[in-house]
C-alpha cells in the first residue's frame, strides 16, 4: 500500500464532550497531512483542523461561534490527544 486516505474519529469514546475526526493521508508509509479535521460539540462545527508533515508539523485551526480561549486551549489539547493516539493506528494499518 504507497497511499493510503483514513477518516478516523472519537465516534467509539463514550465520555466525549467533542466529536473529532479528520483524513489522515499516508505516502510510501509515512504520513504526509491531516485534512477535513472537525471538532463539533453538540452537532455544531466549532472549529476544524489540519496539519502537514513538512517539517514544521504544527496543526492549523479555524474556530466558529466565539468559543472562549479556555475552550480553544482545551479543543487544541483534545486535538493534538487525537492527532498523536490517530498517527499511531493509522501508520500501524498502512505499514501491515
């Protein structure tokens, strides 16, 4: 498998306040970005995400509705949770 696209997301976390989920694009085995990440709490997109293994690897947001910068730090630290705990089993499913 050269490239793989892998939608993952929280859906099986039962104590979840937000639901995460995002593409996971791998090439030759390795990841190459994150895109279509969105985090929604109560059925409403509060903020989406994505990232790119270019060196930098620092995951972009965009926030909708105003949430407070606690909540945004929180979102972020879910998110970056999501990301790590996600590159895991996707590099693991693509690499078997």
């Amino acid at each position: 498998l050269e490239n793989a696209n892998v939608r993952v997301s929280n859906a099986n976390q039962v104590d979840k306040v937000y639901s995460i989920e995002a593409n996971f694009n791998t090439s030759n085995h390795v990841l190459t970005s994150i895109d279509n990440g969105t985090v929604r709490k109560d059925g409403n997109m509060i903020a989406q995400f994505y990232k790119r293994y270019d060196g930098s690897e620092v995951t972009t947001y965009t926030f909708y509705g105003n949430p407070s910068r606690e909540e945004k730090v929180d979102i972020m630290g879910l998110v970056e949770d999501f990301e790590s705990a996600a590159e895991a089993v996707v590099l693991t499913e693509v690499n078997e």
